[in-house]
C-alpha cells in the first residue's frame, strides 16, 4: 500500500487547512483534491482526490491519521482504486501539504524517488 509517515503529529483542525479544493497538472495526469471530512471516530481525516490519467478518472480517498506519534498520508483501504503513478504522486503532495503545516520530515514511505521530484519535501535521513 503506498504510504508517506511524518514526523509529529497535529489537531485535526490544524491539518486540515492542508486541503483547500485544488487541481495539479504532473505530466500527462491532472491530480484533484476536492475535499475532506472527518472520519466517523474523529481520529482521523479522510481526503476526496479525482486522478484523471489518460481520459479515465479514478476517484482515491487518502487517509491522514496518528501512527504512534507520528502522522500517516495512506490510501484508504476500503475504497478499490489502482495504486497508479499519478495516485501515489497524490499521496506525495498531500503530504508536501502537511509539511507546510508544520509537520516534520518523512520518515517513511515505499515511494519512488521520482514520484517525489519537485515537491520540496523534507526526506528524513536513510529514507530513500
């Protein structure tokens, strides 16, 4: 499952101010957030994407929640969609997002490289 975990952990109110509805061009894919709400638990933010690739859209929900003390950026499992280039470069700028927030580095993720070229995201050491 493609994911992205950064250091520290915020409010939810805090984080969510990352996802004003926006639309980002990356190569041939246009990558879309249109909106986020809270899960039903309140533990956690879920956030609507529209990846459209080829003239076919796919429709990701990410999931931002606390992983011991730190914040995951992962797909949500209970929604099927392909694990594409375009959505995992999705995942990459939610999290570029929540770094402008104030959350640190990225500690983790299975991400290639090139998914995340020119998002000026802080990489902890020996990630990648």
């Amino acid at each position: 499952m493609p994911h992205l975990d950064l250091a520290g952990w915020q409010p939810l109110e805090t984080m969510a101010q990352a996802f004003e509805p926006s639309v980002e061009r990356w190569g041939r894919a246009v990558l879309k957030t249109s909106g986020w709400w809270r899960r039903h638990d309140g533990l956690a933010l879920l956030v609507e994407g529209v990846i459209v690739e080829y003239s076919r859209p796919l429709h990701p929900v990410a999931f931002i929640g606390k992983h011991h003390e730190d914040t995951a950026v992962r797909l949500w499992p209970t929604v099927p969609v392909e694990r594409t280039r375009a959505v995992q470069r999705w995942l990459a700028l939610l999290a570029s997002r929540l770094q402008e927030q104030g959350l640190g580095p990225v500690i983790r993720t299975n991400l290639q490289p090139e998914i995340l070229e020119r998002l000026d995201l802080s990489i902890g050491d020996g990630v990648i």
